[in-house]
C-alpha cells in the first residue's frame, strides 16, 4: 500500500515538472520575434506596433494541477451563469466640439475665425508666452537654418500675454490661410509684405502698421530686462480682439469654408501598426527637434535646440501633443536676396507623417491654391481622420 501511494506521489511530482516546463517553453515562445527597432535619425520616423493580447489569460492564484485519481472540489456558490467582464463606457458626446482640436467645447465654435500668431524661436527668446495654449503649431525654417512657429487659436480673447512676437515670412500666410485665420506679426520680408498687400490679407503689424501697435501690441518690461528689446514685443487676447474690432475684420469663417484637419468620431481611438515613440527631425545644424511619447500622458513630449525641453515661460510646463505631422516641402534660397531667405512651395502636393499614440503612419497633403486649406490624406487615399487633441506641424 505504501509503495502505491509513492508512486502516486511520484507520478503527481513528474506531471506538476511538465506541465511546468511546458509553461515555460509557452512563455519563451509567445516572446520570440517580438522586437521592435526605435526610431533614430538615420531611418524614417517609426511609430511603435499596438499591444498584443495575450492568447491565454494569464495564471491566477486560483490555478492548482489537480494529482491524480482526485477529482476537483466544487464551491457551493458555483453556477452555470458566465463570468461578467469589465463595461468600457463611451462618453457622451458633448454638445459642442472644438473645430480644431476635436475636443469637447464650451461653445459653438463652428463658424469663428482663429488668430495665427508668429513666435519667435530664436534660443534667446525663449521660453515664450502662452505657447502652450495654441490649437496647432506650425514650425518650419526661415533664413539663417532658424525656425519661426505660428500658434493657431480659435478661442483667441482668452489668451493671457503672448509672445514674443516676430516677423512674417510669405510662406506662412499660406498656413494661416490653411484655417481662414487672422494673421498676427511684428514685421515681415518684402515678400510677405507683398504678399499681404497683393492678397489683401488681414492681418494685425507690430511694427509698420502705426495704427494697430498701440492697440493691440506692447513690450513686455520682464522680458526686455532678460532678454533684451528684440525680443519683448507681445500680446494678449483682450487686446488682439480690440485690433479686430477697430480694424473691422471680418470674425466669421468665409462661407461654406471647411477646417482641414477632421477628426475620429467621438469616443474613439486610431493607432498604427508601426511605431515612432521618438521623432528626430534635423532642421539644420542650429534647431534639431525631437517628440518623445509619454505613454502615461498619451502625448508626444516636445524638445528642441539639441535636447532641451521646450517649456512655456510662466508654468515651466514642458509643450506636449496628441498629433505630430511630418509634411515634406521644397525648400530653395532666394536668387539674389540680400539676406539669404528661402522659399518653401506650400502650394501642390507632397507625402508625410502622422504620428499619434507612438505609431506613424505615411500620409499625403494637397494645398490647391494659396487661400484654399489644406487637405491630408492616407496612403490608400481616403481622407486622415486623426485623434482629438492639440497639433504640431
């Protein structure tokens, strides 16, 4: 009897090995393959794989190998009724929707026109005001392998001070046409300057429109002491909207006028099958900008000039996105300008990326005209639909 009952006991023991054994080759197997390659500068923004879920629920404390020649023992409270799984639940949607963003709005905002305001981002202007209460930022290159950004806002009489402030080139008129916007600058080349004359383009001059600067711009006294008068020239949105209003610019969107950016249904989610949890984009030797996702926030956390967190001047916060777009332009100098500026053709059609959620995807932008917005579409052709939140382009 002994002798049966230790062999039993061994039996149990090698069937309690295998079955071990087999769990641990499952393991090792599941995760064979299963790299990814992080995105560098040397490859095409990368964006990461979604998340796999497991084949097989994972071992609870529950889980016992029964030994042979036993049956399992069965609670009283066991029934045939199936196990209840956790409810996601779709939020409402609200009642209104920023056009700009896809996020819940406190308004209807459908039909109001946005400001697009030139930020300097020269290093020693920096950190600037309220750039972090942009809908869309657009950066692109001007001469000298420095960027300008162009902060778009829809809900412009809210901001609190704004700057610094910096001159225009033509090319962003386009951008800013993009969404039907107001356009804010202190100065311009003699090519912007003309294009807002020929284009009759609204727009608000720190610097030659005598008129509007005691309106709508002032130098801030901080900033003058810290970095110097070039780069003091701000803003708010009392005083943009009191520009507005004494220039009589129209407030309303043109008619039948469609923003270019369009947006999941509300509630919803889009991710893509390759990864980009960090964009490294050399401009030039002097502005190199990386996107690092933050998983936890769901949001690319934004750096510039080699490395530095790029912060907003009076929280300290550093500037993060839902959508990060890569928009490939034809950038040439301009024959025979004094100041070695560039051309940027805006107008025609190019590829790209979207990156959202560390993933990318390729896409294609089409710009008809130079007033008529931009449109973005995916690599089958179907218009992009991105997830709500703030932009960088």
């Amino acid at each position: 009897m002994q002798q049966r009952i230790r062999t039993i006991s061994l039996f149990a023991l090698l069937l309690i090995l295998c079955l071990s054994m087999i769990g641990c080759q499952l393991v090792i197997d599941r995760h064979e393959g299963d790299g990814t390659s992080p995105l560098d500068s040397a490859t095409e923004p990368a964006a990461p794989d979604t998340v796999d879920t497991p084949d097989t629920p994972p071992a609870t404390e529950d889980d016992t190998t029964v030994p042979p020649d036993t049956e399992p023992a069965v609670s009283e409270t066991e029934t045939d009724e199936p196990e209840t799984t956790d409810v996601i639940e779709i939020p409402d949607e609200p009642e209104f929707i920023h056009p700009l963003t896809g996020l819940a709005a406190d308004a209807d905002l459908s039909a109001k026109r946005p400001v697009a305001i030139m930020i300097n981002n020269l290093r020693a202007s920096c950190p600037q005001e309220s750039i972090d209460k942009a809908d869309i930022v657009y950066e692109c290159l001007v001469e000298g392998g420095i960027t300008r950004l162009m902060m778009v806002v829809l809900d412009y009489e809210k901001l609190p001070e704004v700057g610094s402030i910096r001159s225009a080139r033509d090319y962003y008129l386009n951008f800013a046409a993009d969404y039907d916007a107001l356009f804010v600058h202190a100065g311009g080349s003699p090519f912007a300057y003309a294009s807002i004359k020929d284009r009759k383009v609204n727009n608000l001059d720190g610097v030659n429109m005598w008129d509007i600067e005691q309106i709508t711009f002032y130098r801030s006294k901080d900033r003058m002491k810290t970095m110097g008068y070039e780069h003091s020239m701000v803003s708010d949105g009392e005083k943009i909207a009191a520009g507005v209003k004494y220039k009589k610019y129209r407030t309303d969107l043109t008619e039948n006028f469609d923003y270019p950016l369009d947006f999941v249904k509300f509630g919803e989610s889009v991710s893509y099958d390759k990864e980009a949890t960090s964009i490294h984009i050399p401009l030039s030797i002097s502005q190199v900008t990386d996107f690092v996702y933050d998983a936890e926030r769901g949001e690319y956390l934004r750096y510039q000039f080699n490395g530095e967190k790029h912060v907003e001047g009076t929280t300290g916060e550093q500037l993060s996105f839902k959508n990060v777009m890569i928009l490939f332009c034809k950038i040439g100098a301009i024959t025979g300008d004094p100041k070695y500026r560039i051309d940027v053709e805006t107008v025609g059609e190019g590829s790209g990326y979207y990156a959202v959620n560390g993933t990318y995807t390729k896409i294609k932008w089409v710009k008809d005209s130079n007033e008529s917005p931009i449109r973005f579409y995916s690599e089958d052709g179907e218009p992009l639909l991105m997830n709500p939140g703030k932009t960088f382009i």
